[in-house]
C-alpha cells in the first residue's frame, strides 16, 4: 500500500485510487449499489403489503428497522396478504435465499479484508474467526481463518443474483397487486 502520510487528501486519493485492487472495488461498490437497490424493493413490498393507511406511520415502520428484521416481517404480511399459496410460496422461497444466501455473502465481501498477495494475480479475502468444525463425520478441527482467492468476477456474479431477487420480488408484488385488486 502506497505511503500516504505525508500527502493531502488528495494527493493520497490520487494515489491510492491507481492500486492493482480498483477493479475489485470497482465491483464491490457496483455490488452495494444493488443491494440498496433490493433494500428498497423489500421495504416497498412492506410497505404494499401493509394495511397501515398513515403514510407517515408506515415511513416510520418500514424506515426504523434493519433490512433482515424487515425480511423476517415480509413472510408473515405476505402469508397474510397471499393471494394464492404459489405465490406465497415464491415469496418464501425469495425471501429465504435473500436472507440465508445473498446477504451472508454481501456481508462477507463488506466486512472481510483484502489482501493481495506478492506473486499471485489474484486478490484474496481473509476471516479471522474461531470455530470447531467436522470436516468427516468422526474428526474435529480447529479453524482460525477463512483464507480464499476472490476475484472481481465473483463480486459481479453476486450482484447479478442481486439484480435477479430484486426483479423476482417487483415481479411478484405487480402480480400481487394485479391479483389482490380482483377480489
């Protein structure tokens, strides 16, 4: 990493800016740009599905609690709302690769670090934890690290994932909307 204690701000954005690590962040910033992008359909698919008339109650509601408290909220409205058991089911089946697939990953690629390493093209993503696994059934191990290579691509085809749920959900809250209104 480029020595920037000695530069303005902007002598050290320039120089950081140029790293070999700019196509992965380019991808991880694209990746966070569609996570907001999902964040928003489900709070509006929370706020379609609610029977709270006060807008300003429902933007308080839907504002107020974070994006996994907001999923786990969308099963039950939507139970309620369904318009028919398939739909529910798709929603279910949404809801729970958003939260026990996608996000997992998205937090893993925000909060892990990035290293590169001398002599490899390729940038790793490193997880310091401790944790007792059974990689056979009869043996234990101690790991302390999730070490991997990562490229920028794997970032992309997370977002792409990203893009698909978010258009899944819009599909499925027009088509509730489409059906709800001839009851």
């Amino acid at each position: 990493m480029t020595d920037i204690s000695q530069k303005t701000d902007e002598e050290a954005w320039e120089a950081i800016r140029h790293e070999s690590l700019d196509e992965l962040a380019q991808e991880i910033g694209r990746m966070c740009l569609y996570w907001s992008e999902l964040e928003m359909e489900v709070s509006l698919a929370l706020d379609q599905l609610s029977a709270v008339q006060d807008r300003v109650v429902r933007n308080v509601f839907v504002g107020a609690i974070d994006f996994r408290a907001k999923l786990h909220a969308l099963l039950p409205i939507a139970f309620d709302k369904r318009i028919n058991d398939l739909w529910y089911d798709n929603i279910e089946a949404l809801v729970n690769h958003i939260d026990n697939d996608l996000r997992p990953e998205r937090n893993r690629i925000i909060h892990d670090s990035w290293i590169e390493m001398p002599g490899r093209d390729e940038p790793h993503r490193m997880r310091i934890f401790g944790k007792v696994v059974k990689p056979q059934s009869r043996t234990r191990e101690l790991r302390l690290a999730d070490f991997r290579p990562f490229m920028p691509k794997d970032v992309g085809l997370l977002y792409v994932r990203m893009i698909r749920a978010r258009a899944n959900l819009s599909r499925m809250m027009f088509e509730h909307q489409a059906g709800y209104n001839q009851k």
